[in-house]
C-alpha cells in the first residue's frame, strides 16, 4: 500500500525508518519530510495544514494510509477533512485522531476535566481566564508551592510554567491571560499541584476501543547535564526504564490507559491513532501530566528500534478492527537517544552550518532539523540530529551513540553526555 507521513522532523523520520521495514509498504511519500526520510522515500512539498491539497495527493497518488506526526494539524481537524465524503472521495484512513478527541492534547482543560470524569489520577487543577482573573490570583496566592501554571492550548512546547514563589507564579498568570503571552493558548490558563516524582512516557496505539502498548521511554528535557538549566524539547531517552516493572505497568494499565480508553468509547470520541501517556511516577503511583495525541519526539526515535512488531500491519489492524489481536514484541537489550543539538538552544541559534557525518557504526542517525543547500548538508533547527544505539545496558547504549557523536561536527554543536545517568549503577 502506498503511505503519506506528515511532518519533518526526527519522529518522522524514526516512523518512516519503522514503516519501510513492512512488506506492506510500497510506497512512501514524506510531507515535507527531511534530507533524513528522503533516503527512505519520496520527500514531498506540501502544507499539511492545506487539507484540500493533502486530499488532492492522497487521491492523485492512491495513498491508502495518512500517518500524522506533529499535533497542530490533528487538534485543527485535518483527519475529519481528509475522513469526509463531502471533501473528496478517498477511501483511505488516516492515522490520528479526530478534532474533538485531539483536545486530549489541544486543551489542557478539556483534557483535565476529562480525566476529572473518568477518574484517572492527575494532579488537582483549576482553570481560568480572564473573567475570573481575581479569583485565580487569590487561588495563586493560597496555593502550595512549587505551582504549575499551564497555557490551555498548544504553545509549541513552550506553554509550563513551574513557579518557585507566589510572586513569579503572579507575575506568569498575569503575562499569561492579561499579556497573551502564548496568544490565545493562554487566554486560558490551567493552575495545578506540583507533583514530586520521576517523568516516564509511555505509548499505546489505539482505535478507540482496543488498543496496544508499544513501548515506553524516559525523556530528558533540560539542556544542560545533571537535568540543569532550561527546558528544550527533548535532549534524549532511554529505554526500557527499570522502574517501569510489572507491578508499576499493572497500576498504568488499570488506572489510567484502560479508563482513558473506556472514556474516548463512551464519549464518542473518533480516535485512530497514538496516544501519549505523559505520566509521573510518585513513590510507585502513576499519575497523568498530560496527553499528546500523537508521538513523542525524541521518544519516537528509541521506541520505534526497540518495537519488533510491524508497524504498518498494526495501522491496517486499526482499520480492520483486528487490533485486540496483534501481538506486540519487543527487540532485547538497551536502548539509548542522544540529540545533538545547535549552539545556543533553547535560545537563538544559527542555522546553515555545514555538517560532516563519519563512520556512525551500528548506530542509527534520525534527522531533526537538518536541510540540503547545493547537495551539502547543513543544520537547519535547534535539535539537529538524533542518535539511537542498542546495548546491553542503558550505560552501554548511551556510551555507543556517544562514540557515533564524536563521529559528527558541525560548528557549535552540543549533547549531553548523561543521558539515562539515573541507570549507570
């Protein structure tokens, strides 16, 4: 079957590394893709938020799978367009959920409130805006610290605040719905408890009914080593985690992924597709920090090497309604992702500086923010390049991509050489 993934980045590329292993897969277009996905198939110029033309391709070129990979497109309702007889007749099916059931990620009120009714354990909350926006700094004033202040809609990663005084929780709630800090993301603002704990992601691919674990990962947010400094999108992860053991993954089963489930059922909510379980594991209890309605990125890119199971027939098992009956295995050992990143991110970097990739071994590079310019390849985002590497330990694992690193230049790069060093005794 021919196959259209959206998107551009290091998750992308880790999913179109996975799906060109299926038999099932003839054909795979990337759009826009990276010089990463183009080795892997056809790199293609469109604007996944220009629905009428990603329809129009997908009718042109007898795409029988839409995989989306980044958020925005999903929560601005492109699998309902693209889903809808009244747009076109495709006969496809698309991989991410429906508008509605993208709120899980698209609003962290809609979400909250969701796992409020399902009773699924997350940190108490309450939300507001401007109208009531006396009322929210005197519950800021009372409320224990440290608090999390959360922008209601997608902010590009950028919308947590964690606020050590009164004060600076203030002075955010105030930049936040009076400022319009995030735009109108934050003309909502959700104010919860702070949870003490260790964060672990875990993921399950789901039609709204059945659904499959496929894999969890620990992600490393801080730039800097020693989990210092500011917050990036992801500067690596490991897996399997150590503490994820039976008894732990028991509690996430019973009282958070199955209730989330039961709940998309009962609500009506059109759900194809990845959800995110971005959990905190407090003294042994799982609680829900949120949901993304797709997958993780870097997490994608040591999930998807670690997953044995074919992943394009577990797609086709969603469409068919056989996905009860898929057997997921996993490949053995460690597996580690360190992302290389540019110089200055978080903050402003440079782009265009030219890249040299040397002998890697048996480590895989998955593209993040990467561009050809005359042929060369040049640096093109803040995350650059991933590296991905199987050992026998976490520690081992970590070690290999290190050795690749040393094995890639471009100027004022940077990773972090300590990733999973919770795991090194």
């Amino acid at each position: 079957m021919n196959i259209l993934l959206l998107g551009s980045g290091g998750r992308e590329h880790a999913l179109a590394w996975k799906m060109t292993q299926s038999h099932h897969c003839d054909e795979l277009y990337i759009a826009p893709g990276n010089p990463g996905t183009a080795i892997l198939g056809t790199n293609i110029a469109l604007n996944m938020l220009d629905f009428a033309t990603v329809k129009a391709f997908c009718i042109e070129n007898n795409i029988s799978i839409v995989v989306v990979g980044p958020e925005e497109p999903l929560v601005k309702g492109i699998t309902d367009y693209l889903m809808d007889p009244a747009t076109g007749a495709w006969k496809g099916f698309v991989v991410g959920p429906s508008a509605n059931a993208a709120q899980l990620e698209g609003s962290k009120a809609f979400s909250k409130q969701f796992m409020q009714r399902h009773g699924i354990p997350t940190a108490a909350y309450a939300e507001f805006t401007a109208a009531n926006y006396e009322e929210g700094k005197r519950y800021i004033a009372q409320h224990s610290l440290p608090v999390v202040l959360k922008a209601d809609g997608l902010a590009a990663g950028k919308g947590v605040v964690i606020a050590e005084t009164h004060d600076a929780a203030l002075q955010c709630f105030e930049d936040m719905i009076l400022h319009q800090q995030f735009g109108a993301a934050s003309s909502k603002v959700v104010i919860e408890q702070f949870l003490t704990g260790i964060e672990v992601s875990v993921f399950v691919l789901t039609n709204g009914v059945d659904y499959q674990i496929i894999g969890h990962a620990k992600d490393y947010k801080r730039i800097g080593e020693g989990d210092t400094g500011l917050n990036t999108g992801g500067m690596g992860c490991v897996t399997p985690v150590p503490f994820i053991d039976d008894v732990f993954m028991q509690k996430v089963e019973a009282r958070i992924i199955q209730p989330t489930i039961d709940g998309i059922a009962k609500e009506g909510l059109v759900y194809n597709g990845f959800v995110f379980f971005g959990l905190m594991n407090v003294q042994g209890e799982p609680f829900v920090i949120e949901y993304n309605c797709r997958m993780g990125d870097p997490e994608t890119e040591v999930v998807m090497p670690r997953l044995q199971t074919d992943l394009v027939s577990m797609f086709a098992a969603m469409d068919n309604g056989t996905l009860a009956d898929v057997n997921i295995n996993y490949h053995e050992g460690a597996f580690a992702t360190v992302m290389a990143v540019s110089g200055g991110y978080p903050g402003d970097y440079a782009k265009g500086k030219t890249m040299q990739i040397g002998d890697t071994g048996s480590s895989i590079l998955f593209h993040a923010g990467t561009a050809l310019k005359e042929n060369t390849l040049v640096t093109n985002g803040g995350r650059v390049i991933a590296v991905t590497s199987k050992g026998n330990s976490i520690p081992e694992a970590v070690n290999t991509s290190a050795k690749a690193l040393e094995n890639i230049q471009f100027e004022g790069m940077y990773y972090r050489k300590d990733i999973g060093y919770e795991f090194t005794n």
